[in-house]
C-alpha cells in the first residue's frame, strides 16, 4: 500500500507541474473535501508524498473549505435578517 501511495503522489505531482491551472483546482478541490471526511487530510498528504505545487494546491483546498464553514460573521447575519 505505502509503494502504491507514493506513486500516486508522484503521478499528482508530476501532473500538477505539467498541467498546474486544472490539477491545482482538482487537488484543491479534493483536499478541501477531506476535510468534511473523517479521514486525516494531513495524514493523506503525508502518505501521498506531497510536493511543491500539489502540496500549495492542498494548502489552498483546505483553507478555503475552513473558511467556508465557518459561521457567518455578525454583519453578515444583520445584513440577511434585514432583507429578509
């Protein structure tokens, strides 16, 4: 399993410096998602063997899912009970 892991890693790093607009948004994108997971994203991360622009890439996934799930800020929520 660890030589399948750090192939793939290599495979997501190798494809996020040839392509690194769409694998960064799809790395990103999948960090973010295991987050919402019970699964570790870090301990995925590490497994992968994660480098350079892949591992920006997840950075960027999982701070964005974090600031989407926090809670509205009150001026937001005084902004909405306006309107509504």
């Amino acid at each position: 399993m660890s030589a399948f892991m750090t192939h793939l890693g290599s495979v997501i790093n190798s494809a996020t410096t040839l392509m690194p607009v769409p694998m960064g948004i799809a790395v990103a994108t999948l960090m973010g998602m295991t987050l919402s997971s019970p699964i570790s994203s870090a301990a995925i991360a590490i497994s992968l063997n994660m480098s350079g622009l892949a591992a920006g890439a997840a950075t960027v996934g999982c701070s964005a899912q974090m600031m989407v799930s926090l809670e509205p800020l009150p001026l937001c929520r005084e902004v909405h009970q306006h309107i509504l």
